[in-house]
C-alpha cells in the first residue's frame, strides 16, 4: 500500500475536509468499478471491498452527504450492488443516464442517425464479436478484453477500432476508451454528470470525485474547474499520469478516505490528517 503521499496532497485533503466540516450538505461522488469494488470479468461479483459498504452507510445515515455514484455501468445495477440502507442517486451509462432515489430513470435521447448506427453495429457484433466481450448499452456499443493474453487482446482492439473509429463521425456519437476496452457512444460523459451535479448545488458546497478509470478524467477535469471547494482523486493500485490532485490506493486509501469523511462530519478528523498518514495501523483495519 501506498504510505508516502506528498506534503501537497496531505494539504490538499487537510483543506478540503475542513469544507466538509463546515458543510451541510457535501456532494460525494464516487466511481463503481475499480473505484468502490474491484475489477471482475463478470461485472455482477464486483462487489464494494470490505468495510465500505459499512463506511457508506454510516456516512448515508448522516442525511447531510450528498453521495452519488457515477458509473459506466447501466444505473440500475448499482444500489442492489452497494446494498446500502437507502437508495443512491445513480448516474449510469458514463453520465447519459440517471436513475434517482425515488425510481425515476432518465435516459438522453440519442440522434437518430446515431442511434440507427448503434443498432447496426449491434447486429454486427451479435454475429461476431472478434473473440472479445460484446456489451449492449442502451446508448453505446462496448467491447471488452479483460482476461486475454496480449496478443488476443491487440487483435480485438484492432479490429474492433477498425469498425468503431468510421463510426465515431456519425454525428452524436463518439470513442471512449477505457482499460481493456472501448465504448462507441451518445450522451453526456462523466464529465457532463459532474457539472449538471454540481450546478444544481449551492455554490460554498463541498464537492469531490474519486475514480480510477480513463473514463474518469473528464469528471476529475470538471472537478478541478468547479469553484466550489473540490478535490478530485485517482483511487487506483498503481500510478499513471491524470488530472486528479490526489492519488490514493484502494482498499486500505478508499476505506481511510472514507473515515476521514466520517470524522469531518462530526467534527473530529480534519486537525490530525497531516500527523496521520492513512496507513493500516492507524486505520485501524
């Protein structure tokens, strides 16, 4: 695990908690896969990492935190997922679709001559899915590597951009890759889902996005644009170059994030973050 976070991100996080301190309604936004669970090729055993479902709801049985998932998945995967005491605001399909806590689901509607495209491809693929994994979105056509050898999974990726990148100049729809796959897509991006989020907030309020995946960067720019107090964090094992402030590493990270943002809520935590490196023994883990 990763115990040697730079003296700006300590600041970073210092300040930012302090904000959620003195908030009374902070947004929490969050990544699903890879972010609050790891990453498995049939997506329905990724379940949260122990000890998060358990911080979520303390946090959730607060009432003051906004906490929402955005996510690549179809929205109404999440809450049977995270299983939480009470529903969460769920953003789906990388931001196109919402589904709120009350059940109501909102879906962009895509061009026409966009979505005529997406169903041809998806006949294609149904015939032939190049050895990869094929997922139907009902906004967006997927295509999956995870789990081949190198060599399969270049061959995929080849052909699969071969069909994919003419595509993308049909109007409304666009690439986006993601680690072992690409999504050919209409819709707003995560990105998108950040900024409709946080126009809809007071403009004092704390505000930050964790997440790991390529497709989470246009929601850590739209972070870091925010004039609220905000803070976007890369949550992944290993490095790579990004927009986010702050690196963290999950499980061990995510799960201090997590009590951090518990302690900032009744006033504890935000004076022992920079003594405090969040590592297992002082988790508490």
């Amino acid at each position: 695990m990763r115990q040697d976070l730079k003296q700006i991100e300590l600041e970073k996080l210092e300040t930012f908690f302090y904000s959620v301190q003195c908030s009374q309604a902070p947004l929490l936004l969050l990544d699903y896969d890879g972010t609050l669970a790891d990453f498995r090729i049939n997506r329905f055993e990724a379940r949260p990492w122990a000890g998060v479902r358990e911080l979520l709801a303390i946090i959730q049985k607060d009432m003051r935190t906004r906490l929402t998932v955005i996510t690549g998945r179809p929205a109404s995967e999440i809450n049977p997922m995270l299983q939480l005491p009470k529903p969460v605001d769920v953003w789906g399909l990388h931001g196109a679709e919402r589904l709120l806590v009350d059940g109501r689901r909102e879906l962009q509607e895509a061009p026409e001559e966009a979505r005529a495209k997406l169903e041809e491809l998806r006949q294609r693929l149904g015939r032939d899915a190049f050895g990869g994994l094929f997922e139907d979105k009902p906004n967006a056509v997927v295509m999956h590597w995870r789990g081949h050898t190198q060599r399969q999974a270049k061959l995929i990726e080849q052909k699969t951009l071969a069909l994919f990148e003419p595509a993308s100049l049909v109007s409304g729809l666009s690439l986006l890759p993601f680690e072992a796959g690409v999504e050919l897509r209409a819709g707003r991006d995560k990105g998108g889902a950040v900024q409709a989020i946080v126009e809809q907030a007071e403009p004092d309020t704390p505000v930050t996005y964790l997440g790991d995946d390529l497709t989470d960067e246009s929601a850590f720019c739209a972070i870091n644009q925010t004039r609220n107090p905000h803070l976007s964090v890369l949550m992944r094992r290993e490095w790579r170059e990004t927009a986010a402030e702050v690196w963290l590493q999950p499980p061990d990270q995510l799960r201090w994030f997590l009590r951090q943002w518990e302690m900032a809520l009744s006033g504890s935590g935000t004076p022992a973050l920079r003594a405090a490196e969040p590592t297992e023994t002082r988790l508490g883990v």
